[in-house]
C-alpha cells in the first residue's frame, strides 16, 4: 500500500469524481462528504509521499509498470512533493468551505460542480506529480477545461471572462504543446529526465530547435500563469466567478504553472541552459519588476474586493517568476517558498472575500464596514492572511520575501528588491485601508459590549462553522509554515542545491 | 534556389505555420464569439498536422510486423516459443529478425495526436457551450455589442 502512495494521490480524487457525476444527479446530498472524503484521502497520500521522499530520496513509479522512457514516469522529489501537498491541502480546504456556498451560487448544478471540482484537483496534482512532458499537457488541459467550466458557472460577466479565458488558455496550451514537439524531434523522448539527458549527451544544446522549443514552453507557461503582459484572462476571471471557484484557482492554477516552469528550467533544459548560455535572467528580471509594480498599481485602483485579489495574484507571479530567474540559489528557495507560502495565504484571502460575499451580498470593499463587531473570529483569520502578503513576520509571506530578497541582493538584481519593497508597502496600504474600514466603519457604531441584542446590524454573526473553520485552519498553518520555515527551507534547500545553481554576487 | 529548397524540403513545417497563423488572425481580429472558436480549431488542427508529419518518412509504412516476415525468419520454432509466454517470444524474435527501423513510420506521435484531437474536441466543446450561455445572458455572440450591453448595465 506505501509503495502506491504516488498513484494514490490521483486515484481517490479522479475515482470519486466519476462517482460523484453518477449518483449526484439523484441524490444532491452525498456530493460533499464524497468530495471532502476523496480530498482528505488525496491529502494523506501526498503527506506519505513527502515523508518517504523526505527518508528515502526521490521516487519513482512507473504506471503500470512501464519503465521510462516508454512509460509514464512518477517522479516524485522534494520539490513535487511539497507543492502537491500544498495543492491538496488548498483543495481539502476549499471543499469545506463549498459546503454552503455551493448549493446557494449553483442549486441546480451541485453535482456537476462538484465533478469538476475534484476533476481539476487532480489535473493540479497530476500535472505537479508527472515526470512525463506529453503527460503534463494532459493534465494542464484537464485541468484548464474544468476551470473554465467552474468560472462560467458564475454570473454573466463571469462567463465572458471565462470565453477570454478559453482563447488564451488554449493558446498558452497549445504553445507548450509545439514545444514538446520540437523538443521530441531531437531527442525522441517524452520523459522529462530522459529528454535532459539526451540533450546533455549529444550536446544539442546550441541547436536552434531546442531554443524554439525553449521559446515556446515558456511563453506558453507564461500565458497560463498570467505573467504581466499576457495576464489580461485572469483579473475578471477570478473576481467573478462563483467564490468557491475563485477560492480554488486563485491559490492553485497560476502556482502550479510556476512550479512547471521551475521544473522545466531546472530538470529539462538545465541551469547551464537556462541561466547561463541563453542570458535571459536580466530581461525577465525586469519583467518580473514590471509585472510586480503593474500588479500592484492596478490593485491599489480597484474598489472590487476580489478583482483587487486577482491583481495582487499577478504581483505574486511576478515575485515567483523573479525569484526562478535571479539565477540565485537563495532566489529559488525563496521562489519554491513563495509557492507554498502564496497558495495558502491567497486560499486566506480568497476564502475571507467569499465569506464577505456570503454575508452581505457587496462586492466591494464597503462590505467591510463595522466588521470587527460583527465577526471578530472570522477578521482574525483575516488577518493573518493579509499580514502575509504584506510580509509581517511571523507568517509565511515575510520569511519567502525575505528569501526572494536576499536572493536579489546576491546576485546583484537591486531593481528586483526594490519592486519587492514597494509592492510590499502598496500591499500594506490596501490592506490597512480595509482593516480601518472594518473597524472604525463609515457609520458610527452604536451598540457596545453589554449590549448583546440580536439586532440586525450591531448583533455578533460570525461565518458559518463550514467557512469559518478552513479559513482558520488556513491561518493557523500561514504561522505555521512561517515558524518551522527552517525545516521547510531544508527540504528545499536539499532539493535545490544539486542543481548547483550559482550563489553570491557575481 | 537557396529559398526554394528552403521551402521545398520543409513545406510540412511552412504549411503548418501558415495554418496556424490563420487560426491565431482568427481568434485575434474576428469579432464573432463562433468565428473566434473556429480560429481556435483552426489552430489546434495546425498543431497536429506538426505532429504528424513529423512521424512520417518516406516509403515506410505502418509498424506492423508480418507474419511470414516473422516466420520466415523463425522457422519451426515460432509455435514453441510462444509457449514460454509472451516476454520469452519477444525477446528471441529480436535476436533472430532483422527489422529495418526505416520501414516503419514512427507511430508514437500519431498516438500523441489521438489524445490531442479528443482535447481539441472537449475544447471546442467547452468553448460552445460557454458561447451559448453567453447568447443565453446577453441575446448577442458578437463581442463588441456584449461589451457595450456590460456598460450599459452598470
């Protein structure tokens, strides 16, 4: 049974889907406890995963019992592990807090939604857990079908946006499929590993095609994960969708595609390729600049609660993208960090937005007025998530910043630090503006303590426990991976540091 | 003639960016939410013609071994073998045929190309029911009057 744990990952998420499509039809009721089910199995099995990856080294396992590179190659490392812990840990998550909102966004489609839900984690885990290049495009495009599917379900403007982002996806996709093409005509293999090794023994790194094939993976990566200048899919998106939906892509998609360009840069194309031969690290360090303060600018404009969320995502890529091209060993920890990190405090933000949205019906950030009153508990949770993205210690935002800067400061890119700097601030201006707005409000407030009457506005009305409760769990596990940051880090840094990616000033 | 042969010996490769240059015109400038789904089509197929061409070589033809060339070469032996199970039969057959790999079409791609076509599908599909529930909310599938009808609403 241990020695399954890689296809167990996929298995319960991907089996109860199917299930869940056969039998939600009749009866409604059974969706979510099958989905939270599969998930929390899905969850164990990444943590087994991580902890033999952690005693063990990398694993390998080959689907039915194909050896590469004819078969389909799990290859499970430290950095594999980690993310698809992260990816079905936001998913259990998410499917907690759907329990309500579900039924009152989608009545007449719970069974479907829920299909697609657990369809899209395991196109996420799928595409995370694979060692194979076809088989990633497989998985990118279960995934990207389902969360068009989940982000037209919302209101109409959601469903235009999810048309935009229909047309970009497949362009990204279909990019990142030409270059896997080129990339199988020199050197006849599919597998990841196999193909680098190819390409390291016959010396093709100089051939133009694997530089097209290079040109084309990353652009199509770039486009999926909504870097600056092709990120116009994402804000409307997200900010329209029904919340749970924004609750699961927000944190997961735009990660899951940074981890596959790490991967790509790190284990197919190589550090020698990527970062020394082509000299690409100083344009796209200042793309990341760009794309930060972008971000950034463009979410302090929005008054939309949830489209200001989706601009600070595009900031966050940014951060991401950076950090991976510093060419910096300390910049790709802070990078692998980041990803962690991210996922969990936009699930906090994203979570809280959906929570407000439920509660009065605004989407904007007037809904925050007199909060503070109304649900103490569910502000706090809150809180720490927006600490986070401001970088207060000690949640995790502040520990990966301090990564990605430190990364910055080595290798010399102070235009990438100051962009940090500056995001950070401009995050620490939006965030305090709502704080101030939920605890002084615009109207004054006129019951205090003692007076405990249930009338409609003064009255204490925390979230429902079904949204309540993972918003709290997601803070209390921001502190967490912000207090243990070294143990984290140290699986990281085991991961990276074979790669020999150059560190210091240079 | 330098160009010529440029062309002549790659046409695969000219055709197939010609086509997918015609996909992304469409799915850029076309106004048409249907017209753009088409383009999209258009692109994806380009991709596949890429995949398969490059499978294809001249003269060869599908990779299935025959039966009398694998008898021939076997002899009597071949019922025999086939008893030790199947492994222990491939294996001797390796040892005993020469096969000539530019007989044969490289069939992986092809394979490649069946899971992308059945994506491109559920693509398009996806993409026309998203269409219909846009006809559905806003009464149009032309871009530019569903985004003066979002102006107006608000």
């Amino acid at each position: 049974m241990i020695e399954q744990s890689p296809a167990l990952i996929l298995i319960p998420p991907f089996l109860v889907a199917i299930l869940v499509a056969l039998v939600g039809f009749r009866y409604q009721k059974v969706c979510f406890p099958l989905t939270v089910l599969s998930l929390a199995g899905s969850v164990v099995a990444c943590v087994v995963t991580l902890m033999r990856v952690i005693e063990g080294g990398t694993i390998r396992y080959f689907i039915a019992g194909w050896a590469p590179p004819f078969g389909i190659e799990f290859r499970i490392d430290g950095l594999n592990a980690l993310v698809a812990v992260t990816v079905s840990s936001v998913g259990l998550l998410a499917a907690i807090y759907s329990k309500n909102r579900v039924p009152a966004e989608n009545p007449d489609k719970v069974s479907q939604y829920y299909t697609l839900f657990l369809l899209l984690i395991t196109g996420l885990l799928g595409m995370v857990i694979t060692g194979d290049a076809f088989n990633l495009y497989v998985m990118l495009e279960v995934a990207a079908l389902t969360s068009y599917a989940l982000i037209a379900m919302g209101p109409k403007r959601a469903t235009l946006a999810a048309y935009k982002y229909v047309i970009m996806g497949t362009i990204g996709a279909s990019f990142y499929l030409l270059g896997v093409g080129y990339l199988y005509i020199k050197t006849g293999s599919l597998n990841m590993f196999d193909i680098h090794e190819v390409l390291k023994a016959n010396d093709l790194f100089g051939s133009p095609a694997v530089l097209v094939a290079f040109i084309m993976i990353t652009v199509g990566v770039w486009i999926k994960m909504a870097f600056f200048p092709l990120h116009a899919w994402l804000p409307n998106s997200y900010a329209y969708a029904p919340t749970t939906s924004s609750a699961i892509l927000g944190p997961l998609v735009t990660k899951v595609m940074i981890y596959v360009m790490i991967r790509l840069t790190l284990t197919v194309f190589g550090v020698e390729y990527t970062f020394i031969q082509l000299e690409w690290s100083n344009i796209v360090v200042w793309m990341s600049v760009l794309a930060i303060l972008a971000g950034s600018i463009s979410a302090l404009a929005q008054t939309d609660l949830r489209k200001m969320l989706a601009f600070l995502i595009i900031a966050e890529v940014g951060y991401m993208v950076g950090g991976v091209w510093l060419a910096d060993e300390t910049g790709m920890i802070g990078a692998i960090y980041h990803i962690i990190a991210d996922a969990f405090m936009t699930l906090c933000v994203f979570l809280f937005a959906g929570i407000l949205f439920a509660k009065t019906g605004k989407r904007d950030l007037s809904a925050m007025d007199g909060q503070f009153k109304k649900m103490p508990l569910t502000l706090v949770g809150f809180l720490v998530g927006a600490f986070s993205l401001i970088g207060i210690p000690p949640t995790a935002g502040f520990f990966s910043k301090w990564y990605l800067i430190q990364g910055g400061i080595n290798s010399g890119h102070y235009e990438y630090v100051i962009a940090l700097l500056i995001s950070s601030l401009i995050n620490a201006v939006l965030f305090f503006r709502m704080i101030e707005i939920a605890y002084f409000g615009v109207k004054p407030a006129e019951g205090h303590d003692h007076n405990h009457s249930s009338d409609h506005d003064s009255g204490r009305s925390e979230a429902s426990a079904s949204m309540l409760i993972p918003l709290l769990i997601t803070a209390a596990i921001l502190l967490l991976i912000g207090i243990f940051n070294k143990d984290l880090v140290a699986i990281i840094t085991d991961f990276v540091s074979p790669f020999n990616i150059a560190s210091g000033a240079r | 003639m330098e160009l010529f042969e440029a062309i002549s010996t790659k046409i695969n490769y000219w055709v197939y960016i010609v086509i997918m240059m015609i996909g992304l015109f469409a799915m850029i400038s076309k106004n048409n939410l249907i017209k753009k789904l088409i383009g999209m089509s258009i692109f994806q197929t380009a991709i596949i013609l890429f995949y398969v061409s490059i499978g294809v070589k001249e003269g060869a033809t599908i990779p299935i071994l025959y039966h009398d060339q694998v008898h021939a070469a076997h002899g009597d032996h071949g019922e025999a073998d086939t008893s030790h199970g199947e492994h222990g039969a491939v294996e001797s057959h390796e040892a005993d045929i020469h096969i000539n790999p530019d007989d044969f079409t490289n069939p992986l791609v092809h394979v490649l190309m069946l899971t992308a076509i059945v994506v491109g599908v559920s693509t398009l599909g996806v993409g026309l029911a998203i269409t219909q529930k846009l006809h559905r909310e806003f009464g149009s599938i032309e871009e530019h009057e569903i985004l003066e009808i979002i102006k107006s609403g608000k």
